[in-house]
C-alpha cells in the first residue's frame, strides 16, 4: 500500500512558517535552498524522520498559498496545545466533532493551514490478507 511520505505548503514567508512547525512540533531541518523544477526562493524542508514537510517560498505568487488540512499524531494533546497557544495566543483551537474517526483537535499555524491532531492514531492500519 503506498504511504503518504510528503507535504508542501506554499508560503509568503517561509522561515515563519518552519519555525512554527520545528518549535511546536519538534520537526527537524532537513534541507533549506531551492532546487531543480522550482524557482529559486527561501524554502524549508523539515522532517520528524520519516515524514517530510516542503515549505516552498511562494513571494513571486506562482499560485495561491497554503492547503486545506493535514493531520499529525502526537503523543500529548494539553503539552501540544500548549505550545500552539504560546506561538499563536489569539489563534482559536477546536474540539473535532464527536464521531470524528480520526482526530481529536484542529489547530492552524500562522498561514491559517489547518491541522488535525490526534493521539490515538489516523488509521488503524491491518495487513491485507493473502487470498
């Protein structure tokens, strides 16, 4: 089964936005620069060693920024919650609706990308059976 190992978020300011991710989340610098088949421009690659976050400079406005959501897991909600409100105090955080499978609680970070969070998981992953 193919597993999702990258996300980019386009940006007007992307060492805001990876300081967001590397302060609240503990996400590591990976690469930083430009490279083949994108303009030059500030990015930011990060990683929690396994998933890798793009965080492609959007100045010129090659297309509109952002995207709608993604998810992370976590392992303690009030720790994480925490540390979003000392980086954002006047950004809200929301309860998922009950019966929401896969997340607890939605953030954003300072773009307005909002971010799913869970401590129990997105996917409750089982080997397909041979037949």
């Amino acid at each position: 089964m193919a597993q999702i190992r990258h996300l980019a978020i386009r940006t007007e300011n992307p060492e805001k936005l990876a300081a967001f991710y590397k302060e609240v989340f503990g996400l590591r610098e990976l690469y930083r620069g430009s490279h083949p088949g994108h303009p030059a421009g500030k990015s930011v690659h990060l990683t929690d060693g396994y998933f890798e976050l793009a965080i492609l400079d959007n100045s010129a406005q090659q297309s509109p920024n952002g995207l709608y959501h993604f998810g992370i897991q976590i392992e303690n909600m009030n720790e994480t919650l925490e540390r979003v409100k000392k980086q954002q105090p006047d950004k809200p955080t929301k309860k998922r609706p009950d019966g929401t499978p896969f997340a607890e609680m939605r953030v954003s970070d300072p773009e307005g990308n909002l971010i799913d969070l869970s401590v129990h998981g997105f996917l409750d992953y089982q080997p397909l059976k041979k037949a």
